[in-house]
C-alpha cells in the first residue's frame, strides 16, 4: 500500500524522503501512516521497478535527493487505482480495550472512556479546521476536482469521529444503568 500512496503523492510534485514523510502526515495522515524506516525501502524498490527516478541536488550544501514518477510509475499507479477496493480490517485501539474493558472497575472504565472522548473530541476539532482551510484554498480548475477528493476523506474522518464519540457517550450511558 505505501508503493501506491508513494506513486499518488509524486503525481503531483518532486518529494524528498524527507518531504514525503511531511506529505504523508500532512495529506492521508489520519488514515494511514508510515515511517522513514517503511519509505526508504519504498522508496528504492520503486526506484528499481523503474516507477520512479531519482536526482540529486545541492540544497544548502548538501545533497539532496528528489524522486519523481516516471510513465511506468504513472501506469502501475493506474492500475492499482482502478482495482476493486478491498474491505480492510478495523484496526482500532479504543475497540481492544472495549473488549477487555470489564477487567477494570466501573468507575476505571469510565475514567478511561471519558478521556478517549475527550481525545475524539480534539480530533474533531482539528479536522475541522483542516476541513476549513482546504475549503478556502484557491486552487486552479485542473486541481479542483482532486482538492473536492480529498476534502470528501476529510469529511469521512469527521463522521467516523463524531461517530465514535457519540457511540462511547452510549457505552458510558450503558454502564452506568448497568446494561453491560
């Protein structure tokens, strides 16, 4: 998967190791991440693939090396796009603990939820300002129906957000009338 979310961000600029670790956080960060250890090795797998090319630079009097995608990289990234998207797992942290949860005392449990509430509740707040700023970007009508994409997975990471929180405050609720 990171190979593709590599290909996909190169499409639209040159990116660094460096850069591309920023662009990852700062693009598709709340709903997949990596670290440099996983994009260096990517990173030069795709470059042997021919997918993308490499040049350095001299930035500041150090070397710098930027990759691009290349027509080959272009093609693959295509073809992964158009495959059937597959069902993944919910990999959720607040689940396990939910799972284990009646190990703690009620008041513990509680405790515990009403900070993972709080946390939701800052993440909604930030993905609302992101929300808001991409709204007010001036971009160029060619760019316009990528931005309208990727403020759509904002707009899913919201309401997955205030999902949770509401379904959490019915969990509370639910505990403290002793139906679980």
């Amino acid at each position: 998967m990171l190979e593709n979310v590599i290909l996909g961000l190169l499409l639209y600029k040159k990116l660094s190791i460096y850069d591309m670790k920023k662009a990852i956080e700062q693009s598709v960060g709340f709903f997949y991440s990596s670290s440099y250890g996983n994009i260096h090795p990517a990173m030069k797998k795709l470059e042997a693939k021919g997918f993308v090319s490499v040049q350095e630079k001299l930035v500041h009097g150090r070397n710098r090396k930027e990759y691009s995608i290349t027509e080959e990289g272009i093609g693959q990234f295509q073809i992964w796009l158009s495959q059937d998207i597959k069902v993944g797992k919910i990999q959720d942290e607040g689940l396990l603990h939910l799972y284990f949860l009646a190990e703690l005392k009620e008041d513990k449990r509680i405790e515990l939820l009403n900070r993972y509430i709080e946390k939701l509740s800052e993440k909604v707040i930030e993905l609302s300002e992101v929300e808001n700023a991409i709204r007010k970007i001036e971009v160029p009508d060619k760019y316009r129906e990528a931005l309208n994409y990727r403020i759509i997975t904002i707009d899913f990471g919201l309401k997955y957000y205030k999902f949770e929180l509401t379904w959490y405050k019915d969990i509370i609720n639910k505990i403290k009338r002793k139906e679980i």
